[in-house]
C-alpha cells in the first residue's frame, strides 16, 4: 500500500508547487479499506482544505495507479484524550521548537460543546449579540502567546521580504559572472532587462553549452525577485522539457485549467533549452499562449537554447517571432584572456593563489567551456590538498591530462587537411556550398575538431567556410548528437576523430 501511495505522491508532486505539495500532501497518511483508499490528515482544517481543492486531482491520480474502482477519501484522524499531564507537555505540529502554548478556554457560546467552541474565543459577532440580549459582555480574550519561529510587530521591511522568499535557491548572480568580450552584449542584455522598466521584456541567450546561460538566466531572475515591489513575486524557473512534461501531465488528467492558471498569471518566466520544443506542436501553442499573457500582464519572459531564433526548425512562426522580439543576445567560447580572468575569480573563491606558470597551462589548454575549467581547477586544489602540497607547474600538467589527455597539436590547417583525407574530399569540396551530406558532415567534424583544440571564435571558425556563426553551433551540435546516439554514421564520425587525434599527437605540448 506504502508503495502504491509513493507512485500518487510522485505524480501529484509533478503537478504541484514544491510548497503545495510539501504542506498539503506530503503529510498525509494512508490507510486503505475495500477498495477505498483513506487519507488521514493532521487536522479538520487541512482535511476540509484538501477535499475542496485538491481531492479531484488525488483523485485522478489514485484511478491511475490503483484502477477506476478506487475511491478516495479525506478525514481527519481523531486524538487520543491526554491526560492532565500530558497535555502541558503536549507537542504541537505547527511549532516545531518546543512544547505548545496552553490554550485558554471560553465560554461555550454555541450551547453544542463542540471541540472547536471549547478552545477557540467567541465570534465578534457573537459578542455583540450577547450584548444586546443583557448578557455579560466577556472580557476580551488574552493576546496569543508568541512561538519562537513567530516575529513580534511592527516588521522591517527585510524581515518580511525574508518571511516570503522565493522557493528558488538561485545558485548565480550578476557578482560572480566573469565578463569578457565573449559575454559583454549578453551581460549587458540580462542587466537591462532587469534594470529597465519601460525596455523590452523579454530575451533570448543563445550560446553552446557550458558557457553562461544558464548563470546568466538565474541572475536575472535572482535580480529581480529582490528589486520586486511585490512580496511574493510568481515566478517560474524550469526546463522546456519540464514544461512539456507537465503540460502532457495536465492534458492527461484532463485539468489544463491548473496548468494554464499557473505558468499565465505569473510575473516571471525563466525557460531553459527551448529547442527541445522543436516539432513539438501542442506545445508551442501553449508556450506563445503563455508568453502573450506573462508579457500582456507586464510580465519578464527569459529564454535560453544552443540555436539562435532563426535556426530553430518545426517551430511555429508565430512563436520564433516572439522569440525575437526582444533581446537577442549570442555567448562565444571564452578568449585566452577572459579564461585568466576566469580562473583569478574561481580562485579568489576557495582562497588561494595560482602561480604564474599554472595559470598558463591552465589557460592555454583548458579551453572548451567554463564548466572544464572549473572542474580542472576543482580537481586540482584537491590534489593539493590530499598531497598537502603548493600547487606546482607539474601538479597542473597531471590534472590537465585528465581533460585534455596527449593534446594533439592541431590548427585550422592541420584539421582540415586530415578531414579530407579522412572523407575522402578535396579542399575545394569541403568549403563549397554543397549541401551532400558527406560534405556536410565533413565541415560539421572540421567544426567540432576546431572548436575542440585551437582557441578560434565560432565566428572565425565560420568564417573560414563563408558561413556564420550559428551554422558552426548548428554543426557542431548535429555531430555531437549523431555521435551520442552511436548509429552507424555516429560511430564512423568517432572512429575518425579519434584517428584524426591520435595521428596528430603532440606529447611535449602538455609535459
């Protein structure tokens, strides 16, 4: 039963706030009768609460997992009668850092002794009537003793922000973020949208991954939770994929009104990796549904994806138009200069100084996206640490070994010529605008070489065949997937890589 009650909890979880879930659901405790299934709650408020709202979807989720037979069922599980004694010492759920306040008891004014009357004050209401009939008027109740998690009046205006933060932890913020002439426009974007109010409301971060997008969206939406004159700002962090998912979800237990009244009545909206909404038709419509109401409400909408708007494919026109109708903002692959930079700050968190020569290493080699570089310096304070040494020129060569292994001594040159005599193509081939798709995956393989082991911009790496930077991203993104997915074409794309890497090792370059 324990299990079967697991499952309902893992799909009513998708379909809640994280705070709904943990206050309403998570406390319940199951019990199951003749094909009913009882859900005790902690008190008479939650279970009225919990069969007014939110007993139709437990409902749908319990017919899923256990049949159309089963019936569910809110009450409320009757306590115990304490003793004197016990009651003084009693432990109250709603104050977790120790005994209970005593209750003071009133007058039974409903003539019903019911539990309710016989420790809750009279009504105002109720006051007043026995007033106007010649009763004794009863003294006002005495004031609520104050527990240790509750704030005397009047509050600070921090206090208060502080009792209503979001239920984000926004690991990133605008502090931390390296700025580099990679990164600068799209910086600049993200702080304009937080700072301005009457500037566009929306943007879009393209860049491959590892490079800031992700650092840069949780920025903005930290920002502005903070700079909001709302206490509680609805905001929305999440994945394309997760919104997917919960819209398939909704569609499912036929209540897309919930998914509507929560992704549209919201100030802001952070959506990760919108490319996965490619071809996906239901989906988009429901997104462009929801972007018009966020942006209508005055509203901030943050989109971030590999691709730029125009290079999305099976997306609905309407919804690539929307994508640029406001900030475009593209994050290349950090210079030998921003990498140093980089480096000094990651540093400077953990209290340590690199030596001259190690930042060299470190920033000549480890190049292919900010999080290498910050697991290559993780790895190698940690070596330190364990071999309770300084850092040491050799110490970062058998680190960087690790991530770049025997780094073949490649360039732009170099790599072209082993691709064409790896495909079989001559130069004039492989820079022309033919659309083969030998050719095709022959520059994407040239792309992915370049971006891979010399430190060209995706806009010089483009330029070399004529072509922007977004064909390079698109390229090098195709690859990669083909390769991940190991069909036959991915594994003839591996082996030759690997052939083209291993004819051109260079061992002195790393000792």
């Amino acid at each position: 039963m324990q299990k079967k009650w697991t499952e309902i909890q893992r799909i009513l979880e998708k379909h809640l706030t994280p705070g709904q879930y943990k206050v309403w659901i998570a406390p319940l405790a199951p019990a199951w009768e003749d094909k009913k299934l009882i859900l005790y709650a902690s008190g008479h408020f939650v279970a009225d609460f919990i069969q007014g709202r939110l007993l139709p979807l437990i409902d749908k989720a319990a017919k899923q997992i256990m049949g159309e037979d089963c019936l569910v069922q809110v009450s409320c599980r009757q306590a115990e009668p304490q003793s004197p004694h016990e009651t003084k010492n009693a432990y109250d759920p709603l104050c977790a850092h120790g005994p209970a306040a005593p209750q003071r008891s009133f007058p039974d004014t409903s003539g019903e002794g019911s539990a309710f009357s016989s420790s809750l004050p009279a009504s105002p209401l109720s006051r007043c009537r026995e007033h106007a009939d010649g009763n004794r008027q009863p003294s006002p109740p005495a004031p609520r003793p104050l527990s240790a998690a509750q704030l005397s009046l009047p509050l600070h205006v921090s206090e208060i922000k502080a009792c209503f933060a979001s239920e984000y932890v926004w690991r990133f913020s605008f502090d931390d973020f390296v700025v580099g002439s990679c990164n600068e426009l799209a910086h600049a974007a993200a702080r304009n949208i937080c700072n301005s109010a009457y500037g566009p409301n929306l943007l879009f971060l393209s860049s491959a991954p590892g490079l800031g997008k992700t650092h840069l969206l949780q920025a903005v939406g930290k920002n502005l939770c903070e700079s909001c004159n709302r206490a509680t700002p609805k905001v929305e962090y999440l994945t394309a994929e997760e919104f997917a998912s919960r819209f398939y979800f909704s569609l499912k237990t036929q209540d897309t009104n919930s998914f509507k009244a929560r992704y549209r009545d919201i100030d802001l909206l952070l959506l990760e990796d919108v490319h996965f909404l490619q071809g996906k038709e239901k989906m988009q419509a429901e997104l462009l549904a929801t972007i018009k109401s966020v942006r209508a409400r005055g509203g901030k909408v943050v989109f971030t994806s590999s691709f730029s708007p125009k290079d999305l494919r099976q997306m609905d026109e309407q919804l690539q138009s929307r994508f640029c109708a406001g900030l475009l903002s593209f994050i290349d692959r950090p210079d030998e200069q921003t990498r140093r930079r980089i480096l000094r700050h990651k540093a400077s968190i953990h209290q340590i100084i690199l030596p001259d020569d190690v930042e060299d290493l470190l920033a000549k080699y480890v190049h292919v996206d900010v999080r290498q570089i910050e697991s290559c310096l993780h790895n190698l304070i940690l070596k330190s640490r364990v071999c309770n040494s300084i850092i040491t020129a050799q110490m970062a060569r058998e680190v960087i070994a690790n991530y770049v292994g025997l780094s073949p001594a490649l360039d732009m040159e170099s790599i072209v010529g082993y691709v064409c005599r790896g495909f079989g193509l001559s130069r004039d081939q492989l820079v022309s605008i033919s659309r083969k798709q030998e050719y095709v995956t022959a520059r994407n393989t040239v792309f992915y070489l370049a971006r891979k082991h010399t430190d060209l911009s995706l806009a010089a790496i483009g330029q070399f065949f004529n072509r922007k930077h977004s064909t390079v991203i698109k390229g090098i993104t195709s690859l990669e997937q083909e390769m991940s997915r190991e069909s036959p074409l991915g594994r003839q794309i591996s082996s030759t890589v690997a052939m083209i890497e291993r004819n051109s090792l260079h061992i002195s370059s790393v000792q």
